[in-house]
C-alpha cells in the first residue's frame, strides 16, 4: 500500500462527502422543527446528519495533514519566488489570503453576495419550517407530557384519554413527548395532534414564552395570528421607548432596539 495515495484519495474522497452534508445541512430545517416533525433524510435525523459531518471535517484534516507531509517538497515550491528563493508572500499566497480574508470578513460584514448565501439557506429552512410545522415553543419535544399540557392550554386528563383512543401508550405523565413518541414510532407532533381538541381554534391566546420561529414572523403576522389590535400593540411599545415596524420581523424590530427576539416579544 502506498500511504501517500492513501492520504490524497481520503482526502478526495472525505472532501466530496462533507460537501454533500454541507448541502444537506443547508437546507435541513431549523432544529427545533427537525426535532419536532421527526425530520430524516435518507433514514438519517439532523443530528446524525450533523455527527457525520463533524467525523468527516475531522476525516479530511488528518488526511489533508499527510497529504502535506507526503508533498511537502511541491508545497514548498509553490512558495518560491521567480528567482527560485523562498519567499511565503509571493503573489500567489498573497491573493489566495486575501480572498480567505474577503470571504471571512465579508461573511461578518453581511456584504452581497455572502450574505445572500446565507439568506438564501435562511429563505430554504424558512420554507422547510411551514412545511414541517412549528413546535408550540423550542424543542418543545423534551418536556414531561404535563408540564407540555400545562404550557400549551390543554386538559392533562382529556389529553390522555385522547391519547389511549389513538392507541398511543403513555406509561408516565413525566415522560417526555420525545419519549412517548419513540414509544409508538410516532413524531412529538404527531403525539400534539393527538393530543389536541378536534375543531375549533383553541390556541388564540398568546403563549407565554416565545414559539419557535418567532424571530423571523413579521409583527403583522403575529398580530394576525392571536388577533393582536396593531396599533395598540405598537402604541403601548412606544410608550416603553421601543419603535417598532409591522412590517418587520420580531428580530430586525429587536435588533432595531437594541434588544433580543425573546425581549421583544415578551414586551
């Protein structure tokens, strides 16, 4: 066996794959979503997904380290200058940092067009989550089966008659939605929906603590959603020294104030 194809192909080969989880991950939803739906690709749930990645980064360091050392003399070449002397700053090594720099920099700075890759995955988990279905409030699935009932308004008792007419065994109020759902080969949401009173829209009422997702719903939408009057929402935020704009999201009115989503929201 020749260790120096080895390290290359591993190398070739790591590459390729992390490029595929990198899409992947992408375009995975948000994970308070993926956790929630029960969300798998190719078998596979965000976090597996997530762990492969990770192993596979990992995989291509220490392959891409002995592919150095196993070409360590053409390395060094590319470092000398035209009168064959070592010089690391040569023109070649000097554009390859300053387009690292641009990409590192222009990524903080939120300039075009790095911003808009990250907008555009923004735009693809955004689609991912409607289609998915919010959890009622972040990773809602790891919350005992009471405390759950008692954030999301509904009857413990009714819900876990509900529940039994579904078939869906529950051994212990202090069990996690994640727990039962697992259980029954079934998603915490599906459990929710279980759960839930059929008909009517029992959930008008504003939650206490921040839905996931809220961060990125205009204050139109949220007005709409739990039938809010607008401008006296905005008129009691003003009073506080907070201005707001319906048509922004929770998060660009936060950071417009100087505070956080959640602080927003619980205004």
């Amino acid at each position: 066996m020749n260790l120096r194809k080895i390290s290359s192909l591993t190398a070739l080969v790591s590459f390729v794959l992390l490029m595929v989880t990198s899409v992947i991950l992408y375009i995975v939803p948000a994970g308070r979503v993926a956790y929630w739906s029960g969300w798998r690709l190719w078998a596979l749930s965000k976090e597996d997904w997530g762990a492969v990645h990770t192993n596979l980064g990992f995989l291509l360091l220490l392959a891409l380290l002995f592919h150095v050392y196993y070409n360590w003399t053409p390395m060094i070449n590319y470092l000398k200058n035209s009168a064959k002397k070592l010089s690391i700053f040569t023109p070649d090594f000097t554009v390859s940092v300053l387009i690292t720099l641009l990409v590192f920099f222009g990524t903080l700075g939120g300039i075009p067009p790095f911003s808009s890759i990250l907008d555009l995955s923004a735009s693809i988990k955004d689609t991912a989550n409607e289609f998915y279905g919010e959890p009622p409030y972040g990773h809602a699935e790891l919350s005992p089966l009471y405390a759950f009932a008692d954030k999301v308004k509904i009857d413990l008792d009714e819900a876990l008659v509900r529940l039994e007419n579904a078939g869906i065994k529950v051994t212990d109020k202090k069990q996690t939605l994640k727990q039962i759902a697992e259980d029954n080969q079934l998603t915490p949401k599906q459990i929710y929906l279980a759960m839930k009173p059929t008909g009517g829209d029992e959930n008008k009422e504003m939650p206490e603590d921040a839905p996931g997702g809220t961060g990125h719903k205009t204050l139109a939408n949220i007005c709409q959603t739990y039938d809010l009057d607008s401008v006296k929402i905005i008129s009691e935020l003003r009073k506080k020294q907070i201005q707001v704009e319906l048509g922004k999201t929770i998060k660009d009115n936060a950071v417009a104030n100087s505070l956080g989503p959640h602080e927003l929201y619980a205004e």
